[in-house]
C-alpha cells in the first residue's frame, strides 16, 4: 500500500515537472527578445475570461514582466462589466509583487464612425485605451464599413492602439489604416492570442507587421489573457515579428518606458495611488 502511494506521488512529481519545463520552453521565444509589458489582458469582470488581478499580477512576476495593461472589455460586450468598474478602477494599487499596472479599457468599435463604449464621464479614469471590432458589438461588415469603423477609433476616439487587427472576419484597407495609425501616433498590436483563436490571422499579422516596420509604426504585443498563465508569453507574436524582421527598437514591450512616455504624453495620469488623497488632512 505504502509503497503503491510511494509510486503514485514519483509518478505525480515527474508530471507536474513534465508541465513545469513545459511552462518553461513556452515562456522562450525564438528570438531571445526579452519582453517585460503585456498590452492586453483580461479578468473574470468581462465575463468569460477566469482569474483575478492578484493571479494576473502574481503569474506576471512570475513571467519576468515589469509591467501590463489591465484592459477590460468595454460595457458593451455582452456579459462585461459596467462603467462602474472603470471608474472605480483606483482601487487597484498600481503595483503588485513588482509588477505595475496599467489600468485601461479595450474599448469595442459599434459603428462605422468608430463610435466606441468608453464614455467621456469615464476617459479620465483610464490610463489607457485600446479599440477592437468584435463580432456581437460590430458584426463583420464591407471592406469599407470596417475601414472607416477602425479610422473613426483612431481619428476620433483617440485610441492608444488597434487590436488584433489580423482577424480575418474583418478585411479592410490596410494601408489607409496604418498610415491614420501613423499620422496619429496610434500604437499597432500584434496579438499573439490571433494565433490560436483567429484562426486565419497568420499571414495577415506579418503583413501587418512589415507594413507598421516600414511606416516607422511602433506595435505592442498583447497575449490577449483570458487566462492569467499566459500573461507576458508571445511565442507566435514572436515569430511573426522576426518573420517580418522588424526592429527591436520599435517594439513596445522591450522598455516600459516606451509606453509609460508615450500615454503620459498624451496628458493621461498613470500610477495615482487612491490612499494620496488623504495625506495632509491632519496635522499629527
Ligand atoms: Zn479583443
Ligand atoms: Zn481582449
């Protein structure tokens, strides 16, 4: 008997070390690029992705990460959370287990105006913001309905950066995409969640790519979580870059810095601790 669980457990230690170095070889990119931020994660608020902020922070620190974008789907998505959520979103301290924290929104595109879901009572609260078309809020349309929804994001809205824009249900102009992205100083995100849920978005993310790398266009890598093991690992995103040979130093995710700059030019506030608010209201 004794010994029968004496097996069971060896057996049991060789398969959780069996998915430990697969965790490993996972968090390795081809490349050797060492990526310190993740753009695009989500929590259990929208609906149908399943963890917390702490299990985000704590796998983020984990990863290696420095940084990520909390970026929550807008009120719109069915299922998601309310603006109460956004505005409430000081709550969270700006750092966990070393990691900090960007608090924003991806936002969903709802019309061919590029009308989005971030309402102006909650702009302020958000530290960045992110635009997507998604298929309940937007249902795929003409190359030129889906071209005008993603230039009103970026001419409009004023969005940080467009989201996984290789999904093959959306065609659409690149060229007039990218050079508004260009023109407006809009950040591309190449989506390493694409790979696997988009299905279709290979070829068009290298193409994506290689355009924003001649356009001078710098892209951020989002994992897309719904999940928080897979915060800050770009395996496919990885290849897609080197595919396109793109350069390091347009690479977001390479140097905090390069989007902490970027968001604080553009007049948003980030890294407001709540609990500041109450120093100096005594004197002892
Ligand atoms: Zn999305
Ligand atoms: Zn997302």
């Amino acid at each position: 008997m004794i010994r029968k669980q004496k097996k069971n457990s060896k057996y049991k230690n060789m398969r959780a070390e069996r998915l430990a170095q697969a965790r490993r070889d996972e968090t390795k990119v081809p490349s050797g690029r060492r990526y310190v931020l993740d753009g695009h994660t989500h929590t259990l608020g929208c609906g149908h992705a399943y963890c917390t902020v702490m299990e985000l922070a704590a796998e983020a620190a984990d990863a290696g990460l420095e940084m990520f974008c909390l970026t929550e789907h807008g009120p719109e998505m069915p299922g998601s959370i309310t603006d109460m959520f956004f505005h409430n979103m000081l709550s969270i301290p700006p750092e966990l287990f070393g990691v900090k924290i960007i608090k924003g929104m991806e936002a969903n595109i709802l019309d061919a105006d590029g009308s989005i879901d971030a309402s102006p009572a909650i702009l302020p609260s958000l530290e960045i913001l992110s635009a997507s078309l998604h298929t309940p809020c937007f249902p795929p349309d003409t190359v030129e309905r889906n071209t005008s929804a993603l230039l009103g994001a970026i001419e409009k809205a004023n969005v940080d950066f467009l989201c996984h824009l290789g999904n093959p249900q959306y065609p659409f102009d690149v060229e007039a995409v990218l050079q508004a992205a260009k023109r407006h100083d809009t950040m591309i995100e190449i989506n390493n969640g694409s790979f696997y849920i988009r299905q279709g978005s290979r070829d068009r993310c290298v193409d994506i790519a290689r355009r924003c790398r001649d356009l001078e266009i710098p892209v951020i890598l989002g994992t897309d979580t719904h999940w928080a093991e897979d915060i800050g690992r770009f395996p496919w995103a990885d290849r897609a870059l080197t595919e396109a040979d793109f350069p390091d130093e347009l690479i977001i995710n390479l140097d905090t810095k390069r989007l902490t700059d970027r968001l604080e030019a553009k007049g948003r506030k980030l890294g407001v601790v709540k609990k500041d608010r109450a120093v100096g209201l005594f004197d002892f």
